[in-house]
C-alpha cells in the first residue's frame, strides 16, 4: 500500500508535471544520467580492475582519490533517475526490467559498503606490484558484473515494459 501511495503522490507532484510536461527535461535528465554513469563505471572501474591485477605497477590506495568522483556520479545518477522515474511512476514500477535494475543498484551498494568495512583498509597498506588479497577480488569482480548489470536491464526497459515476470513478486 505504502508503494501505492507513494506512487500516487509522485503521479500528482510537480516534479511530474515538469518530467512530463515539458519536452527537453526528460531528454535532459537522460543524458546527464548517462554522464553520471559514465563518472561512476570510470571511477569504479579502474579501482576494480586495479584490484583484479592490471596496472599492478600502481598502488591501490592512489586511486581511492577517485572515490568521491565515483559517488558525485552516483549523486547525478540519482537525482536525474528520479526525475526520469516522475515522469511516469506507474509505467516504470510496473516494467520487471526496472525493479531488477532497483535490485541490483542495492546489490552495488551493499557490495561497495562490504569493500568499505573489510577490504578498504588492507587494500590501503599494499604496495604498488603487490596483488589484492582474494576476498578484496572478489567484491571487485561482482561491482563489475553487478554494474553491467545494471547497465543491460535500464537499456532493456523500453523492452521489458509490459512483460510479467512470474518469478519477480509484483509487490517489490
């Protein structure tokens, strides 16, 4: 019921009326919400691929700068996802393709929080050529798979829209 609601409230709010109402700001937010992917896969990215062995000649503490460069793309992600998402909440809480992609945004973040509580500091004492411990690959290798992801089912909610998955609860 509270998703309902809420749902109903956004349908009527002012951000819907812009989102749909006016031509270019849905366009907009669209590709500003691929520029902010772009920022975040970027940043994200190279610390993963750092953390699964290429450029071994670079320390992995040198790239946590990129870190907040990562969550500003995040923060442009967000922002100009909820303003795509007013523009008709119903059709995209309805499409399976965007509650997977919901899904899987909360699987990248809770692995990002795992890298942050376990792996971040032993990551931050190695010296460059020194290969990241297996568990520190592991959280690296599902933020790339989990992020491509995440990429194919938001390209696939033109596709999906209307398609009932029997295994996807409706109320998620």
């Amino acid at each position: 019921m509270a998703v309902s609601a809420l749902l109903h409230w956004l349908a009527h709010s002012q951000l819907n009326e812009l989102a749909s109402h006016t031509r270019w700001v849905f366009a907009a937010a669209q590709a500003i919400h691929f520029m902010g992917l772009s920022v975040l896969l970027g940043a994200v990215t190279l610390l993963d691929l750092r953390i699964l062995g290429l450029a071994r000649n670079v320390a992995i503490a040198r790239l946590f700068g990129l870190i907040p460069l990562a969550l500003v793309g995040f923060g442009v992600q967000l922002i100009t996802g909820v303003i795509m998402f007013s523009a008709d909440p119903s059709r995209y809480w309805s499409n399976p393709g965007f509650r997977i992609k919901m899904l899987l945004i909360v699987l990248a973040g809770l692995n990002a929080l795992w890298f942050w509580l376990l792996e971040h500091r032993r990551l931050q004492q190695l010296q460059p050529f020194t290969a990241a411990p297996p568990s520190a690959q592991v959280v690296a290798a599902i933020s790339i798979l989990v992020w491509i992801l995440v990429i194919a089912f938001g390209r696939f909610l033109p596709y999906l829209d209307g398609i009932e998955l029997r295994w996807l609860p409706s109320g998620l």
